[in-house]
C-alpha cells in the first residue's frame, strides 16, 4: 500500500514526526495497514491453538473480519471520520466470524459511538473511542474471560488513558498501546491456565496486537507485505487450501522444493517473492527449502524463474484455485438435500453443518435451512442472517453446533426483527439431539426450551489427529498421534484410531448409556470405519451401534453417544 503523509514534520531522530487530527480517509489508510499486516501473520495467528488439534482458525477469522470492515470503505471519499468509523464497525458487524471476529467487531461499535458524527480524531478523543471499545467489548459477552482478547482491548484503552496527558502526538502514543499490547499477550498464560498448559499466548489477543502494530508500521513508513522472515520447518509447514473467496490475484498456487547453492537470505527472499504474489510460507529441512506462495495467472512462472537462480529445483506444483473453488461450488450444487419446507408462524430451525452428510441428516430431521460451516470454516454474522431472513416465518432457531459460532449466531439474532432462539449446542451430537424436539407448529419458547434439555442429555466424542506435540490435562501427546476428545476435553492419546475410539468410550462410561453412533469424516474410508464398529459392538455388545457418513473435514469420527 501507499504511504498517505498524515505525519506533520520529517521523521529524523532530532525530530520526530507529529500526526494532527485523523479524518476519515487517513481513518481507511489505517484499518487497510492493520488488515495488511493482520493477513501477513494470519497463520502465525492460526497456529496459536490450545488444542493439537487441526482447527486453528482465529487468525483467518479476523483476517475475514476486517476484510469485510475494509471492503465497507474501501471506495469511500468520506472525510467525516464518525461516518467512516460506523461504516467500518458495519462492515466488521456484518462479516464478523468465529468468537474473535464477533469481539473485534463490538471493538469498532463502541470505537464508532465515541466517533459519531465527528469530522476528525485528536488524542483524547482516540483515548476514549479505545476505551468505549473496551466497554462494549466486555458488554457483549455475558461471561466475560480474561487472558483473552478482552484482557487486550483494556490493557491497550488503560495505556492510553494512562498515556493521555503525557501524548504529544498519535505515534509516541501508538508505540506505547503496541508495546502494552504487546505485554498483555505476553501475559495471558498467566491468567487463562489452559494457555499455559499448551504453551501459547491467547490467538485472539495476538490478533488485536497485530491490527494496531498494522497502524505503528505504516506510520512508520515500514514494510507491510513480510513478515519477520521467520522459516518453519518443513515438515509443519502449513499450506492452507483455497477458500470459497479467492482474493484478488491469488490465480495459481505455487510450492517449491529446492536445495539454494549458498546460504539463503531469509529476508531478501520474502521481500523479492513480495514482487509476485502474497500468501508467502517457507520451510526448511536438512537443507532444502519449500516455498509457497499464491499469485495470479500471468505470474505464475515467475517464481519458479526466481528460485532457479537460487538454486536446485526438486520439485514443483501448480494448483489453479479458481478452478478448485469452482470445482467445490459444483459438487455442492450437486449435494443439495431436501430442506424441510416452512409455513407462515412455524418455527424454522437453521443448522450449521460441517459436511454434506450430515447436512443431508439434519434435513431428514426437519431443518430449514443449513449454513456450511465448523471448524476452520466458520461462517459470517451476515451468512447467517442471509440464511433465514427470506423464510416466510418470524419464528427462528438457530443450532450453531460449535463453541465458536454461537457469538455470531447471537450477533445475527441481535440484528434480525424476527424473533430468534439460539440453542448453546457446541458440536454435532448436541445438534441433532436437539432437532429430535423439534415440534413446527410448537410455542417457540417451549420449543427452544426442550432443544436446549435435549443437549444436555448426550456426550460427544471426537477423533482426530495432533497437529503439535504437548501435554494437556495429564495426556502426553506426540505431533501425528491420534487423539480422542470429550465433550470437547482432551482425553486420550494413541496410535490408531480404532485404538482411540476404544480409550475414548472406557473413559466416557458408556455403560449407562445405550445407543453410540459414528459419523465419519471425508479423511477415512468406510471400510474402516465398519472394522471399527465392528469392534465396538464386540466390546460393547448390549448397545446400539450406528455408522453415518458425515463428510466433516479435520475429524476422522465424531461420535454421539446417547
């Protein structure tokens, strides 16, 4: 991006830059460097995960998040900054995603109130539009958790407050809430435990510090596009595959493995590749490198030309996302299932679901309407809204069916003139079991009641595969082991899955329960999962066994038990 000269004055060490009051447009220059910089650590974000499990998806929910805050103001002449802040806190309402997103965006709500109608910004009017963002922050969520994104946002509006009468200028004042952004981070293990015990800092948190060190680095006239230059090793480097919306110029998507003929310059790498593409990730293992960037079509050789020049190619891909996206978008035109249709004054039911299959069940089961959506792939305040707003009802249910939807299943509720129910269904199992209670021509209120009984009454069970090495409520785990979760707690460890199934129901006491049911994901093949049930009935001959195709991605089973 283009640096906009908002700072009064040079910028050499005699004299340092001043910044008047902030309008609008240099409101937009901002929010676009913090979005800038927010994408370029997004996976650092991303790998901030308390679980080893492959969900990690904070960094590209903020990312999403002030992309649709971006694109709210991206084309605006506006100077008033008060209209400018309210369309971005808009864009982030409507494009809120996951947990983090929701509270980013109640960030720029109260951010946006102290803005109201007001053509500039100086220092104590910042100060306070940080500490109403605080505020609003904390009063959207009813059991507010510090070490979290929260703790952030009042560590960042205390600095300022706390920086107020001594400030001359926005910058020294930005370097300060970046520096206490910063620390507060740094802190958060010390007041969430369970961050401690995985060895992380809260992601949400890590994403806010971004956001505002965005802001210091264009002020600063620094690089936005690269990283720290940090490499990974190559057996972790992540290679995310294309989302549903493809960003501008990400045509082709291009790896490279490679031996360089001398020591490679990490930095410089970055900067030349910068000239070609974005979405930048390198590893190195025993010598060789992998590189991987996403560019558009008439670029799609370059970086293959560059690195020659580095070295010994080994190996190259080139995947066309557009053509992958379009590919996904057919099969799901092709997926469709029977929605349950809706009469005036009954109650609609929208689920979010993960995977076709099980899509296809929650519609046997009466649904309305289905949101595609779980984990790494949660769904907009907006999509959500969208999905029942033109169904010929006012009365709404909405099971979010994961822990991280259910702010902006709220959000979208809070917005919507219908009157909407949202049942705290954390997983699948819970989902269902709710739809089980489901009665069309039913009380809303009693209705939603009995849905919210109903998943309380059945345990959920997920197989995956760790993505890290850790140790977590007393369950040593080894990066690529198999590892099995209850109701959402890590409980078990081992090298198969069938192994893991078996060490999940001993530690879930299933012996007062009387029905298990799989639902396998799109990672395994059915012909393993039947060996595996079959064995579970043999262990567990009085209960009833079912099998479903579920075709959720990251998890191989998740299991019901009822």
């Amino acid at each position: 991006m283009t640096f906009d000269p908002i700072i009064q004055g040079d910028s050499g060490e005699n004299n340092p830059p001043q910044l008047g009051p902030v309008d609008g447009q240099q409101l937009k220059n901002l929010i676009e460097a913090s979005l800038t910089w927010l994408r370029t650590n997004q996976q650092i974000v991303n790998e901030l995960n308390i679980f080893p499990v492959p969900d990690g998806d904070t960094g590209t929910n903020m990312v999403l998040t002030m992309q649709a805050a971006y694109n709210e103001i991206s084309s605006s002449g506006e100077h008033n900054i008060g209209k400018m802040a309210h369309a971005v806190a808009q864009g982030a309402l409507m494009g809120a995603r996951g947990n983090s997103g929701v509270i980013l965006s109640q960030i720029w709500r109260g951010i946006a109130r102290v803005l109201d109608n007001l053509d500039a910004m100086d220092i104590p009017t910042f100060v306070r539009a940080l500490g109403e963002g605080r505020n609003t922050a904390y009063k959207g969520i009813v059991r507010p958790v510090e070490g979290t994104i929260l703790t952030v946002a009042k560590d960042i509006a205390a600095e300022a407050e706390k920086q107020l009468e001594t400030s001359e200028d926005f910058l020294t004042l930005l370097e300060d809430i970046v520096q206490a952004a910063d620390a507060s981070v740094r802190h958060t293990p010390e007041l969430l435990p369970i961050l401690k015990q995985a060895g992380v800092v809260d992601s949400g948190g890590k994403g806010l510090f971004y956001l505002f060190e965005g802001m210091l680095r264009y002020l600063k006239g620094q690089s936005l596009e690269v990283n720290l230059a940090t490499v990974q090793p190559l057996s972790t480097l992540a290679i995310q595959e294309a989302k549903e919306t493809i960003e501008p110029g990400q045509d082709f998507e291009v790896v490279i493995d490679f031996t360089p003929e001398r020591p490679l310059d990490i930095e410089r790498f970055y900067n030349e590749l910068t000239q070609y593409g974005t979405s930048i990730q390198v590893g190195e293992g025993d010598g060789m490198y992998r590189m991987h960037i996403h560019v558009p079509t008439e670029k799609r050789y370059q970086p293959i030309d560059y690195t020659m020049k580095l070295g010994t190619i080994t190996h190259v891909t080139i995947e066309n996302l557009v053509a992958q996206v379009q590919q996904r978008t057919d099969q799901k035109i092709q997926s469709k299932v029977n929605l349950a249709p809706v009469e005036p004054g009954q109650i609609a039911t929208i689920a979010i679901s993960p995977g076709i299959g099980i899509s296809r069940i929650f519609a046997s089961l009466g649904v309305a309407a289905i949101v595609e959506g779980g984990q790494t792939m949660n769904p907009s305040t907006d999509e959500i809204l969208k999905s029942f707003e033109n169904l010929p009802t006012d009365k709404i249910i909405i099971l979010p069916n994961n822990k991280n939807i259910i702010l902006a299943a709220q959000t979208a509720a809070n917005f919507s003139v219908k009157n909407i129910k949202v049942v705290q269904c954390n997983t699948i199992p819970q989902g269902l079991a709710a739809m089980l209670r489901l009665s069309p021509d039913g009380n809303l209120e009693e209705v939603y009641q009995e849905m919210s009984q109903a998943i309380t009454e059945v345990d959920t069970g997920e197989i995956t595969v760790a993505t890290r090495s850790v140790k977590m409520n007393g369950v040593q785990v080894k990066k690529g082991d198999v590892i099995a979760l209850l109701n959402g707690k890590l409980i078990y460890s081992a090298t198969t899955i069938e192994e893991a199934c078996l060490g999940l129901l001993a530690k879930a006491n299933v012996s007062d329960r009387e029905r298990i049911t799989l639902f396998y994901g799109s990672d395994i093949q059915s012909i393993d999962v039947n060996k595996i049930s079959d064995k579970i009935r043999s262990v567990y001959p009085n209960h009833e066994v079912e099998i479903h195709e579920g075709n959720q991605p990251h998890y191989q089973l998740i299991m019901s038990l009822e």
